[in-house]
C-alpha cells in the first residue's frame, strides 16, 4: 500500500497523537462539564446563532453545528465557515459520540465537531468551507457527507503558526463505507 520511511511514520505518528490528545481532552471536558451540570442544563443549548449576511436577496445557507461547549478550535471553524458563504448556528451537545452515531459517522472518521446542512448531510471535523459547498452544489449518490478524520494541523481552525499536515477529505457513503473526495498538500488548496 504506502510505503513511509522511519521519520515520516513517526511525524505522523505524533501528529495523530496530538490529535487524539485534543480531541480526548475536547471530549473528556465535555463529560466533566455534562456530569456536573447535569441537571441545570438541557440536552442541547443554542450558544449563538449568526444573522446571515444578506447580498442582494442573497440567503447563505445554514449549517447546524454540534460541539463540546469547551473547544476553542471548533469556534475557529465556525468562524472560518461563517467567513466563507455560509450562516451558522451552534449548539453545545453533552453526548457527542451518540450524536455522531446517530448521523452514521463511525468512529475512525470522526472528529471534535459535527455540522448538518438543512437536508441532513454531515461535515465532521475542519472540513473546509470551499469543499462544504462544492459538496452541496452536488451531493453524490448514496453519500452522507464529508469528514477529516481527527484534527491535522492547519485544517481551517486548527492553524498553527505556518505548520501545514497534507490530509484526505473524506466521502462518507451511506452504507458506512467511504471513498477519498479530497487530496490537500498544502494550505492553498483549501480556500
């Protein structure tokens, strides 16, 4: 399949682990939280919800955003996405891991957050905006979504100085398999 020599096997490596690290702590914050304000807090708070900019009779679409109430990075996404064509409205969800199951997003692609379009398709994780809307323009057949599994550095929201990690976007079909939608090499390719 890929062949990788040793320092490359142990960059990737290491940036999976500092992934999963975020990701863990994301999740691990959120089930702190939820136990402690179990009782004071619904199921899923609306946190803010964006007015969409208006061109001309021009309505942006809406994506719903489902997040731990404590992670910064998706607030950076949401910022990104609002910032490319898109309204947004988030909301704090307490149980994201039964949420993401019941949209059909298993667990090697998932990621700290999930955003639905109004027809019910998923974008998880930093999946960047322009590819969100090439995917809408068109949607493929028996497909759910799109995802980029964990958190590669430099993905809109998870921008780390100059630092860029190539990733897949990937299709996520409705049967649970998955095809590559996307290959980005560089920061560029993402706008």
């Amino acid at each position: 399949m890929f062949s990788f020599s040793f320092p490359v096997k142990i960059t990737i490596a290491m940036t999976l682990f500092t992934s999963l690290l975020l990701l863990s702590a994301c999740t691990e914050q959120s089930k702190l939280e939820a136990s402690v304000t179990a009782e004071k807090k619904p199921h899923i708070s609306p946190i803010k919800q964006e007015k969409p900019l208006q061109q001309a009779s021009t309505v942006l679409p809406l994506l719903a955003i489902y997040k731990s109430p404590t992670c910064s990075c998706c607030e950076k996404w949401i910022a990104h996405i609002d910032q490319h064509g898109f309204s947004s409205k988030a909301y704090n969800q307490t149980d994201l891991s039964a949420f993401k199951s019941n949209k059909g997003i298993a667990p090697q692609y998932r990621s700290c957050h999930t955003a639905v379009s109004k027809d019910g398709y998923v974008f998880e994780g930093h999946v960047p905006a322009k590819f969100i809307h090439q995917f809408l323009a068109n949607p493929p057949k028996n497909s759910i979504g799109l995802s980029v599994p964990a958190m590669p550095i430099g993905t809109p929201g998870m921008e780390v100085g100059d630092k860029f990690m190539p990733y897949q976007i990937i299709l996520l079909k409705s049967d649970g398999s998955y095809d590559i939608y996307a290959k980005l090499n560089n920061y560029q390719e993402q706008f």
